[in-house]
C-alpha cells in the first residue's frame, strides 16, 4: 500500500469526523432531555414505591452526565480513530463499499447508544406503574 492510498484512507475518515461528532452532541442531548422527560413525568407518591428510588434531575447530576457524557464521546472519537487502522488491516475488495457500510455501522451505534439509559429508566418507569 503506497503512501498516496494510505493519506487518503485518513482524509478520507478525517473528513466525516464532524458529522459523526456533530451527530454525537445532538444525540446527547435528545437521549438526555428524553431521560429528563421520564424522570420528570414518573409519578412520586408513595415513597416505598419502586419509583422513589428513580433518579432526580437536579443541577449536579446534569453537570455530572454532562461530564460524563463528554468522556464518553472521547472514547467514541478514539474508537472512530481506529477507522483508518481497520481499513488498512482488512484490506477490502471494494473500499468504497466498506468505508460506507464501516462508517454507517459506526455511526447508527454510536448515536443510538446513548438512548439505552432513558430507555432503562423509562422501562423502570413503566414497569412501576
């Protein structure tokens, strides 16, 4: 694999990095204004109750996800970072058609991810009613 092939598989991956980024934020903050939704419209009466021990949204636990949140972002940017390393080792036939399928791949799971938490807690939810 010459030089040229292999500066072109990075640009080629460099230059889709904002848009998976950018899909990160906004997912980010759909998954996280979702689990407000849930948390906030759980009913909270009796404090035996299953739903008194759901989670609270207050000031710290925002700024908390929020932090976290950006960590696990830099995870999915070193991850995403593997793309150009994976492509090399694979050597496929077609790179067209896999750089395509790799980076949708990536992409959908990244951006569903972060869905699995108001989803955990909206099942909590609904299973206590």
């Amino acid at each position: 694999m010459g030089e040229r092939e292999e500066l072109a598989r990075r640009n080629w991956w460099r230059a889709r990095r904002l848009r998976y980024n950018v899909g990160l934020v906004v997912t980010g903050l759909c998954a996280f204004a979702l689990y407000a939704g849930i948390v906030l419209a759980a009913p909270t009466g009796d404090p035996q109750a299953p739903l008194s021990e759901m989670p609270k949204v207050t000031g710290f636990t925002t700024l908390f996800q929020g932090v976290c949140y950006l960590l696990a972002m830099a995870v999915a940017n070193v991850l995403y970072g593997l793309g150009p390393f994976v492509e090399r080792v694979l050597e496929p036939r077609d790179v067209a058609k896999y750089r395509s399928y790799a980076f949708s791949a990536g992409f959908w799971f990244s951006v569903a991810l972060p869905f699995t938490i108001p989803l955990a807690v909206g099942l909590k939810a609904v299973s206590a009613w």
